[in-house]
C-alpha cells in the first residue's frame, strides 16, 4: 500500500512518468488487482509506445488475466520491436511454458537464444522446453551447446544426463552424471 501510494504521489506530480505508471501497475499485480495493473499499464504504453517495459508488463498482464493470445501478441510485438533484447521472448517463453504450450514455449527460447547466442543459461532453458515438447534431438543439441559453452554448469549436464538415460543411452549418460558431481 505504501508502494502505490508513493507510486500514485509521484504520477500526481508528473503524470507522463512512465517508470512510475510502471511501478503502480507492478504493485497492484503483486496485490492482485490484474485488471488495475493492465489499466495502469494502457496508460503507460499509450504515453510511452515503444517502452520495452510497460508493453512486456502489459503482455504478462493480459496473460494473468486469461488474455493470452493478445498477451502474446504484444509480448511479440515487444520482441520485434525491440531486437536487441531478451526480456519479451523470454517472458513469452515462460508464461507458454507454464501454459503447458511447450513447442511455442521453446520456439521463444530459441528466438531469445539466436540473440545471444552464447547465453548458456537461454540455450539450456530452450533445452528444457524442447525436452517437454518431445523434441528430443534438439534438447539434447541444447543441452551439448550449454555444457560446451559453460563446462562447469551442472543442471545442463544433469538433464543431457537424464535425457541421454530416457533414451537408454546410459554409456553416454554417465559420463554426464559424472560431470554434474
């Protein structure tokens, strides 16, 4: 409460405060208020249209609030219209993950991964998503790609491991396990 209010003080001061309106929209969501939140984050991305921010907050909004196919909508259209980030492939990435949508979830991973390809932590996460979409082959290429690029990141070696030992791969596997002890 005194979050919003201090929020609500400084958008009485300077209305056009894109970060503040921001700030409120996050409160009320903590809070609860979903449909308070997404109204407050309509103002920010009407004042400030391009605002990274305010459109990928906007799109996890709608999404809470069972809006998901315009959720997505702008938390693509925050990824194209932002290419030099992340943050709006990996938000959609993991409001589809947990929407169960795992092939959508890890096409945005490695959307987000062909952006910074030599992020171990994107590759592993997209290896994860492709593991729950039953694309085996490409997890397991996810997988080889975050333990060549990070040698010490055990989680990656663990899951190549368990996905290796899926598959009856168990020569292949244990050298895996091994590597995450």
């Amino acid at each position: 409460e005194d979050a919003a209010a201090a929020y609500r003080r400084a958008l009485e001061i300077r209305p056009d405060f894109v970060e503040a309106r921001i700030g409120l929209a996050r409160v009320q969501g903590e809070a609860g208020q979903l449909q308070e939140a997404l109204s407050s984050l309509d103002i920010a991305v009407r004042d400030a249209p391009q605002h990274l921010l305010a459109r990928v907050n906007r799109g996890i909004a709608l999404i809470a609030l069972n809006r998901v196919e315009e959720g997505s909508a702008e938390l693509s259209r925050a990824a194209r219209d932002n290419p030099g980030t992340v943050l709006p492939l990996v938000r959609l990435g993991e409001t589809l993950s947990a929407r169960k949508a795992y092939r959508e979830a890890a096409d945005a991973f490695a959307q987000a991964v062909a952006r910074e390809p030599a992020n171990g932590a994107l590759i592993h996460r997209a290896g994860l998503e492709y593991t729950r979409a039953g694309q085996a082959s490409a997890a397991e290429a996810a997988f080889r790609k975050a333990v060549e690029l990070a040698p010490d990141f055990f989680t990656a070696h663990l899951d190549l491991g368990v996905l290796l030992a899926q598959q009856g791969r168990f020569a292949v596997a244990i050298p895996e396990f091994e590597n995450a002890l």
